[in-house]
C-alpha cells in the first residue's frame, strides 16, 4: 500500500495542485426518526446526488483535482435501526446466490459497450 500511495503522492503533486472538500444541507425527511417507503428514501438520495453532482461539477470546472464530498451526504445520519432500513441496499449472500459465468461476461460486456446490455458481442 504505501507503494501506491507514494505514487499517487507523486502524481498528484505533478498534476493537480487544487482539492476542494464540501458539506452540504442534506435534503431528508420531515423527521429522521419515522420511517419512509423505499421509494422515498430513494427519492431523497437522489436530489442529495443531485446536490453533490453539481458541486462536483462546479469544482471540477475551476480546475479541482481531489474532491471529497461529505461522508453521509447522501442520506444522512440521523437514524435508528429501524428508520435507517429503506435507505439499504439488499446484497445477496455469495454463499447462496452465485453469479453464472454467462452473467458476469454479460456484465463485463455491458461495462465495455456504456452500461448497456444492448446490441451484439
């Protein structure tokens, strides 16, 4: 790790001399501690990205390099065990749900052609 850490150090101190970190008013439900739908919850994460990609694009424009945008700024902090549930994703266990051979070249293709599963190999 240092190794790359030392290279990127280097890197950087070549090519980029501007880093920008950022905070923002996150944009979340009337009250944190009653439980919104899924829907909502994504919703809300969604106008928070919006909020963040328009920072980021902002400080990329004036030359930014780094850009560190807030740890919960997408949804938040302020939640219980029970509030917090809409705004997780469900990650299947690898142990029980594997990925066929066929499926991830299917992944790998799309990544290739801009995340589209369109169109011939």
């Amino acid at each position: 790790h240092y190794w790359l850490c030392h290279r990127l150090a280097l890197f950087l101190n070549q090519h980029c001399s501007v880093s920008a970190a950022f905070e923002h008013l996150i944009i979340s439900s009337e009250d944190p501690k009653i439980p919104v739908s899924p829907e909502d919850a994504l919703m809300l994460m969604n106008k928070n990205m919006d909020v963040l990609k328009g920072a980021i694009r902002t400080a990329a424009l004036q030359g930014t390099c780094i850009i560190v945008p807030p740890e919960d700024g997408i949804y938040g902090w302020v939640f219980t065990s029970e509030t917090v549930y809409s705004y997780l994703e469900d990650i299947p266990d690898p142990q029980v749900t594997g990925f066929h051979v066929e499926t991830v070249k299917d992944i790998v293709f799309a990544t290739k052609k801009g995340n589209s599963l369109v169109g011939e190999r």
